[in-house]
C-alpha cells in the first residue's frame, strides 16, 4: 500500500509539466534513476507509476504529519518485528512514529538480522539490508558480494548545478554520492538536461576521463560540459537536471 506522501513524492520526482503529472514515460524514467542510484524504488513504486498515467502532484506532501522507514533487503519480504511485534514488511512503506528503533528482519529460510535505525518526524528513513540464506555457511556470507552500489546522498551541500544554467557555455555539475557496495565503482559521469518545453541535451561523458568511488565512500563527481539545445531560465526553473552514471568494466 502506498500512502499519499509517497504518491506525491513519485509525482514531483517524475510527473510532467506544470503540475507534474505522470505520464506513459515516467515508469520508465523511474527505472533508469533507480539504476544510476539517484532514486530507491520499491516494487510498490513501479506499479503505481505504471497504472496511474494522468495522476498529478498536489503538492499537498508537506502537510503530513506520517513518518517511518521502508527498509531494502533487494526485493526479498521478510517480516519487520519491533518489540515483539510485526510491523510490516521490508521492501514496503512502514508508518511509525518518529524515534529510534532496534528491529529483527525475520523470513523462513534465511537468518534473522538485528538492524537499527531513525525515524525522524514528517519524514520516511531509507535503510538497507541484505539478508543471508541459512543453508550458507559463514564464510560464504561473508566473501559474498553485492558489488559496486551507488546511491545520491542528498546532501544540498555537496551538490553544485549552475544557477542559471549558462546555454552555449561550459558548465560544471557536481553530485555526491555513497558507494554502499562492496567493490570499487568506476565509471563516467555525464548530465541529462530536459527543459519545460521537452527539449533535452544530453552528455554522457568524456570516456577517455572515468572516476571512482571506494566501498563505503562518499565522494562528489563532477562533469563539465558545453550545453546546448534548451532553453535556460534565470533560476532554472522547468528544468529537469539528473546525473548519468555509467559503470566501466
């Protein structure tokens, strides 16, 4: 079940025009932010964005009071127990009130995993997890790799887009980012740019030029680029601005 704050948010993260719609491409945007780690979808997510074109953003989210945590164990339900009790499941939105929380993640056939985490008020905390089958013996849970993982961390001061947007110059864009994998993340960074009138310009990066990340570290990525074809306002309203992340072998 998805609550309303989360129908918002989906909207205004992929909705289209003025009041931020969902149309037929916003599923498929979604997925492609959710595999350069700007965005953590849950199956929830998809199908609603996929089944609802032509719902609009209300901009209405900021008025909830709900809080809570929605916990990935990639894509695998287990049962979230708080206190002795159920209180969802992961891969779902969870309500809760703000506070912090020592849970057990619990589903037959794998071991149980003690998590702890925040919920801070009007506010949803992304936490992850990876849950380990029984059968698996120690070693083999603790060589096992998940890979190079990156995920925005959102911080507004680490970030740096040009405002404006300078149309026909060289601009720097910079994002930080947290590799919550296991392995070296290598790779180029580029910038797609879509403005209010749906032209878009597009750069991959420079492929003679890639960067890295360390297991567990944060660090910014940068790219700078001559941008053309949009149309620029003064504080870059209307523009959709994302990062493009592609990894190298």
């Amino acid at each position: 079940m998805l609550y309303d704050s989360r129908k918002q948010t989906l909207a205004e993260e992929f909705g289209a025009g003025e009041k931020k719609c969902i149309n037929k491409d916003s599923w498929m945007n979604a997925t492609l932010e959710n595999l350069n780690g700007l965005f953590n979808l849950y199956s929830e997510d998809l199908e609603f964005l996929y089944e609802n074109e032509g719902f609009c953003a209300t901009g209405d989210e900021e008025e909830t009071e709900k809080s809570g945590v929605v916990i990935s164990a990639d894509g695998i339900k287990a049962n979230v127990i708080v206190d002795g009790n159920s209180v969802g499941t992961t891969d779902t939105v969870i309500d809760l009130d703000e506070g912090a929380y020592a849970a057990t993640l619990s589903k037959d056939g794998y071991i149980a995993q003690d998590i702890a985490f925040v919920v801070y008020a009007g506010k949803y905390t992304n936490t992850y997890a990876t849950l380990v089958k029984e059968e698996e013996t120690t070693e083999e849970a603790t060589t096992k790799s998940i890979g190079a993982v990156l995920r925005a961390t959102l911080n507004e001061a680490n970030q740096s887009i040009p405002t404006p947007i300078l149309v026909g110059e060289n601009n720097w864009f910079c994002w930080e980012f947290e590799n919550i994998g296991d392995m070296r993340w290598k790779g180029l960074v580029g910038v797609k740019l879509i403005d209010k009138n749906g032209n878009v310009f597009e750069y991959k990066g420079n492929s003679t030029y890639t960067q890295t990340v360390e297991p567990k570290e944060i660090k910014k990525l940068c790219v700078n680029c001559l941008v053309t074809g949009i149309e620029a306002t003064t504080d870059n309203d209307g523009i959709e601005i994302k990062a493009l992340l592609t990894k190298s072998s």
